[in-house]
C-alpha cells in the first residue's frame, strides 16, 4: 500500500520506497557529499557518522559471532 503524508491541504503519495535500512547509508553519504560540494552543513555531522559507524559495525559483529557486542565510549569524542 502507498503511504500517503497530508501536509497543508495537499496529500502526497509514495509508491516506491526504498526500505532496506542500507539505503539510509547510501542516502546520507549521498547527502553529506553533496553538501560539502555546496559548502553546507550536513545533516549528520562526523561525530554523528561515526557513531553510526561504530554502532552498524558492532551490529554485524554480533550477526556473524552471535555474541554481544559491547560499545565502548568512543574514545575520540572524550578528547573533544
């Protein structure tokens, strides 16, 4: 079923979506290049990236072991 969104009296559909959470990655990279292109600021800064990172990485460590993956305080951001 499409998803609908109502929005100050106009009703968008949305037929065709992406959802596979890869796509949040490939879109938010997409995003962050093209910003820095524009001399923008990105949506997600580095910090925020890279914790997503480190999160999305300890996610498939813990698929491949079937192990808990413990985080760690990033280390980096306490040097900030």
């Amino acid at each position: 079923a499409p998803v609908q969104l109502y929005r100050d009296g106009v009703t968008t559909d949305y037929r065709s979506m992406e959802t596979g959470w890869e796509t949040s990655f490939v879109q938010a990279t997409r995003h962050g290049i093209e910003a820095l292109r524009r001399g923008e600021q990105p949506r997600l800064s580095g910090r925020d990236a890279r914790e997503i990172l480190r999160f999305a990485l300890a996610a498939q460590e813990s698929a491949r072991t079937g192990a808990a993956v413990r985080l760690e305080p990033d280390t980096m951001e306490s040097q900030a």
